[in-house]
C-alpha cells in the first residue's frame, strides 16, 4: 500500500504526535492537497508534488508546531506563508485561532485567499505585504500571540520580521533543520535589540521523514524599538549583529 493512499493513514500519523483530527479535517487536508496540485501545473508553488511527501514534508510537518504548542493562542500571524505552511495547516487542526497570513508572492497570495474560500475557514485574513511592512502597520504591530514562520531566513532576520508584530509576552516559533544551536547562538544580540528571548529549542520528530527538524521558541519580553523593522530588504541584507 502506498504511504497515505488512504487518509486513515495521515489521521494514524497526526495522532502519533499528539494530534487528534476529526473526519471532517482529514477531508479538508484531502482538498487542500488537490487544490495544491491542480495550482501547481499553472503556478509554481511548490517543488514538493508527490502525494506522500506532500503530506509528510507539508502537512505533518507544519502541525509538528503543535508538539510545542498543543493549544495555539488566539491570535496567530504565519510570516513569509508560502503556499500556507505552517499556518493554513495549523488552522485546519486549530479552528478556533485568528489567522493572519502575510505572503510577499502574488501567485501564492491568490491561492491562499482560494483555500480560505475552498475550506470556508472563517477569522483569516491574508495579506499581500512584505513582512518589514505588516511590522509597521498599526493594525498588526504588536498585535499578535504567536508569529511562525518556515524556512524564511536565518533568525537574526526572521527576529526582526516576527518580533514586531507580538504582544509583550507573546512568542516567536521557527521551524529549522538541522540543530540550529549555533543559529540562535548568532541572533542573541539581534533578540535583544528586539526585545525577545530564546526560551527553547526542540527537537520534534516528524513521522515517515527521516531528516531532522527542530522548534526554536523566542519570548517577547519587551517592545521593539520603532526603528525596526527597517525598510523592506534591509533586514536579509543587513542582519542586525
């Protein structure tokens, strides 16, 4: 049998790590996949196409956050979306959050806004903004529990992307690979500049993948000063040291 040629399958796997989805959330993961790969043969969104990576490398691989997070708070901001990992799949599996979606690409801004519609998910809201931007607009600065983001820069960038559009308190979670030590190493100065504070880093293990792949947990224990985020490019071009 072919891994996930049946969605019983996918439903064994999630509840491996702790995640419970109900008949009606497998169906909509079943959309989201053939929604994806009809896009993909007009628009490039992604080089992942076949179904059983597919739903390792994307799907089980953006609900591992809930390892992390078993109930995500509120409000929740996915910096840098893509084709919507990790928040269109973490609000699949967690209805109840208030989803911001920020994509710079305008293909994958259009089939973001289509699931939302397709999945007739409610509280969603995607923009079509760079993320240096969405941190200086009064309505999501500070504005957010949780900020995501996956495989978007390194976390001297990714701080000065997400750090600006959390609460006080709230917290910055970046997905990785490889053990990021030496990455968070690197960013302490950046984290503080910002007002955040590397909390933990963990060690998640996705099912039927085999690379490794890790959760790095930043606080937000201060306000970011105003000057940041600097203007659109900046922050990859000249990462805060």
């Amino acid at each position: 049998m072919l891994l996930y040629s049946t969605m019983e399958d996918f439903k064994i796997a999630a509840g491996s790590m702790g995640i419970d989805l109900s008949p009606g959330q497998i169906t909509q993961f079943e959309i989201y996949y053939q929604s994806l790969g009809d896009w993909n043969e007009r628009v490039n969104l992604t080089s992942i196409t076949e179904r059983a990576e597919v739903f390792t490398k994307h799907f089980l691989d953006s609900l591992s956050c809930l390892i992390a997070l078993p109930k995500l708070p509120k409000h929740v901001v996915d910096v840098g979306a893509g084709a919507g990992f990790p928040g269109l799949a973490l609000k699949i599996a967690q209805p109840h959050i208030q989803l911001t979606l920020v994509e710079s690409t305008g293909k994958k801004v259009k089939f973001l806004r289509f699931m939302v519609e397709e999945l007739a998910l409610e509280n969603m809201t995607v923009l079509h903004n760079r993320a240096e931007e969405v941190g200086r607009l009064p309505a999501h600065r500070g504005r957010y529990d949780l900020a995501l983001a996956r495989a978007v820069a390194g976390l001297p960038v990714l701080a000065e992307y997400m750090l600006p559009l959390l609460k006080k308190g709230g917290l910055m979670l970046a997905q990785k690979g490889r053990d990021p030590g030496d990455e968070v190493r690197a960013a302490a100065n950046a984290l503080g500049i910002l007002g955040g504070v590397h909390r933990r880093t963990l060690s998640v293990a996705v099912p039927n993948l085999k690379a490794e792949r890790h959760l790095v947990l930043v606080k937000k224990m201060k306000e970011t000063p105003k000057q940041y985020p600097r203007r659109a490019g900046t922050p990859a071009k000249k990462p805060i040291r």
